[in-house]
C-alpha cells in the first residue's frame, strides 16, 4: 500500500467476496503475514493480495452504518511492523420506502372561518435511508382545489379556497411523500386526509320561510318573509294568538352548526344573544276586516261557453248570445253585492287546469292552440274564494270547442250565460296579449341582466354595514 491507509467506497447491499481494496505488497513472500483486526474486521477478509467484502444472508451491508473501520496488520519474521487503517464509506442505495409517521393524524378538523393562504395541517414522513422527502397534494382527490404545498419539504398544507360549512362539511385529499433522490429508483407513499369542516358563526339570522332571491353552487340569498294575519273588529283581543300566513313568526340562525339563540324585538329585529350585530328584520302585516255574514254565492250553479281551436296562445271562452263569459259573485257583505276581494281560481280536484285560466275579473283563458274542435270541456269545482275571510262558492263551466268558422248553437237554446259585450271582449283579449309580451319581455331583460353574474358580491352586499365574519 506504499506506506499508506487504506481509504474505499462500496455500495450497500454488495454481495460477499467484492474488491474493497487492493494491496501494492506481496503477501506471499517468505516470512511476511498480513492479518485484520479491529472492531469491524468480521466485515472484511484478505484474498492473496485483495480485501473482499464478507457478508452473508443473515449479514448484509446497510448504509445505516455508514462507515466500516478496520485494520491491516503488517508483521515480519513474527514481528510486528506496521498497522495500517482500513476507512470505508459505505454507498447509499434507495431502498427504503418513505413511511408516514405513526403520529401522523388522518383527520382534521377546520373552522370554516379560517383565512385562505395560512397552513390548514401539517404531515410527516419518515425515511430509513434518511433521504431528504418531498410532499405533494394528489390533483385527482376529490377536492384537492381546496388544498396546495407552498414548500415541498416541510410537509406544510396550505388552504387554498375558502370553506363554507353550508356548502361542504367534509373534504377529502390524498397526500404523497417521496425521496428527493438522483438514482434510478425513487419510492413514494401516500396518505388520505379527511377534514371536518367547523360550522363558524359567518351567517345573520334567517326568518322562515325563505323567500329565494338568489342560489347557486356555493350561494343561497333569500329575503325574509311578510308575515300576514287577519282580525275581526268587535273580536275580544286580549290573550289571542294571532295566525299567521305562511307560517308563525319564526328565524332560525343562519349558521346551521351553530343554532345560536335567538331573542324576537317588536319593531326592531331578530337578534343573536351571543352577538346582537347579527340581526334579520321581517314585516308583520296585521289587517282588522269586518264582520264576514255573508258566503259569496255564484248566479248560475252551471255556465255554458264556447271557445274556437286555432293558433292563438290565448283566447277568451265566450258565450252563445255573442258575449264573453264573464262569472258573477254576489256577497250581501257588500255594497251591490260587489266584494273586489273574490278571486276566481280552479280548486286542487278541477280538471282540465293545463288549459284554461282565470282572469281577476271572472274571464275565463283557453290556449287555444292546444284544443281539438268537437272537444266538450266539463270545468268542476271551479272556485271563487273571499281572499280575506277564506269562503269561498263553487260552479261547473262546461266549454265547447268549435271549428274556425263553424257557428254557435246553445246546447240548452238561446243565451243562458252571463257575459259582456264583444267589443268588451276584443278590448280584454288585446289587453291579455299586451300582458304576456310584457311578461316575456321582463323575462328576457332579467336574464340579460343577470346573465353571468353568478357572484352576488358583484351586484352589492344584501345588508349593508356587513359584520366583519360574514
């Protein structure tokens, strides 16, 4: 070894009897002897002029003993010379996997209150080979969107995307941990994380029913209800309950995790006792009506109209002395008979409803693009209803279909139907159409309008003088 200690690499897992180092000496001259010695000389044996690496099944070499240090003993005529070093460095392969520590939880729990950018969880993989590990988020978890890795090697997850509880109160996401190394085989692992998403107190207070301004995938606006309830003059007032439409006063918490109570100010609003800034506010209408002696009643118990098939999408029933059909309703309540708060309508066992509608006034609507002539339509349980004291009479209408052209004859001879002139009739029709085009009209500049805005911070808070949570 010309004077010199002996310095070598080998890679782990090298199988026994490989060249560790070569001696420059000749060991088989007379009276010279080399030997090993020292505390891992049992990895090492000499081979004529070689040191060969000495493993067995039971003993292989790891580099998590990185270094092997022995002794190369030079002795002459059984005396003693020279004591060379023997130093070496044993290779790291990749041959450990990356595992996650056993501390490392698979489930979170998270406030939906917290801020984008800050760490949601922090994970931890370990390597035998001591390699450096490397975390990545799994695009194809079902909602990796939610989550990134700002630094690769600290195991930091960072939210990305804000929560809401009332959209989504569970996330999944699939972690990786692999080797950070230059050889040809790299091993990874994986983990599945599951978050808990916290109810956080981010919401006003919400009168039911909710009356739906606005919803989509992540947004549901709504307005507070007008609550109606009606009294009686000369009723006892004292300790009555009143009844209202379309349900008891009532608000729930908007934040459905958190049910906080609720305390009720007349005039004023509803309001969180843990947090009286988070408020709602709804209108109570309370109408005293008079004495209701009188059911309105129909004239006729059973009318009698025609109506003529074609293309319009709206044509007015008529009756066979050349006017249009118009129902009447007597209520002795009133003045005349005349009660303005009958509404004419079908009762939920009417038939033939996908056809034909009321009028306010009584006029009764056919789409007569949807009839077939000789069609004879028997109208039940048509229904006029006293819209503030609820009674309500009922009548049959039965409707002819005719052909373009073909003239009227009364089934019961002349004209047995109440009704209004035609040129009334030719009026009311002309009005109708005018109402369906501005219908339709609205219809297409609100979806212009809204078209695209899907955001509702882009048309204005609801509240004004938001809190700062929501």
């Amino acid at each position: 070894m010309d004077g010199q200690d002996v310095f070598a690499a080998v890679r782990e897992n090298s199988l026994s009897g490989e060249v560790v180092a070569e001696l420059m000496s000749d060991t088989t001259a007379d009276g010279v002897r080399w030997s090993l010695g020292g505390k891992d000389a049992d990895w090492f044996f000499l081979n004529e002029r070689n040191i060969r690496l000495n493993t067995t099944p039971d003993k292989i070499l790891d580099r998590e003993g990185p270094v092997l240090v022995a002794e190369l003993v030079y002795c002459q005529d059984d005396t003693l010379q020279i004591v060379y070093r023997i130093v070496v460095m044993i290779l790291n392969e990749n041959d450990n996997s990356p595992v996650f520590a056993e501390d490392t939880v698979q489930s979170f729990v998270i406030s939906e209150l917290t801020p984008v950018n800050t760490i949601a969880f922090t994970v931890h993989a370990t390597d035998a080979d001591n390699d450096t590990i490397i975390y990545s988020i799994d695009q194809t978890s079902p909602d990796a969107e939610y989550f990134k890795v700002d630094f690769p090697n600290t195991g930091e997850v960072i939210l990305s995307k804000p929560l809401d509880y009332e959209t989504k109160t569970l996330l999944t996401v699939t972690i990786h941990a692999a080797q950070e190394m230059s050889t040809v085989e790299h091993f990874n692992t994986s983990i599945n994380i599951t978050i808990t998403v916290l109810d956080g107190d981010d919401h006003y207070p919400q009168f039911v029913p909710c009356n739906l301004l606005f919803q989509n995938e992540t947004s549901c606006i709504c307005t507070s209800p007008v609550y109606t309830a009606n009294i009686t003059e000369g009723e006892e007032l004292q300790d009555i309950v009143l009844d209202f439409f379309p349900s008891p006063i009532h608000a729930v918490d908007g934040d459905r995790g958190l049910s906080s109570p609720l305390s009720y100010a007349i005039l004023s609003q509803a309001y969180q006792d843990d947090d009286p800034r988070k408020y709602s506010v709804a209108t109570v209408l309370v109408r005293v009506l008079a004495v209701n002696q009188f059911s309105p009643e129909f004239g006729m118990a059973e009318y009698h109209g025609f109506v003529t098939a074609g293309q319009n999408i709206a044509s007015l029933v008529n009756t066979y002395g050349n006017k249009v059909l118009m129902l009447h309703v007597q209520d002795q309540d009133f003045n005349h008979g005349f009660n303005p708060m009958i509404s004419f309508t079908f009762s939920p066992t009417s038939n033939h409803t996908d056809i034909y509608q009321f009028a306010r006034d009584g006029f009764l609507i056919a789409r007569a693009n949807q009839l077939k002539p000789k069609q004879k339509h028997v109208l039940e349980q048509v229904m006029a209803i006293d819209q503030e004291s609820g009674d309500a009479a009922f009548t049959t209408v039965v409707v002819e279909v005719l052909n373009d052209g073909q003239p009227p004859h009364s089934p019961l001879g002349g004209d047995h139907l109440t009704g209004c002139t035609v040129s009334r009739a030719f009026f009311l029709t002309m009005m109708f159409m005018t109402v369906i085009g501005c219908i339709l009209s609205t219809v297409m500049w609100l979806k212009k309008k809204y078209k695209g805005k899907r955001d509702p911070l882009e048309r204005g808070c609801v509240a004004q003088g938001k809190h700062p949570n929501v």
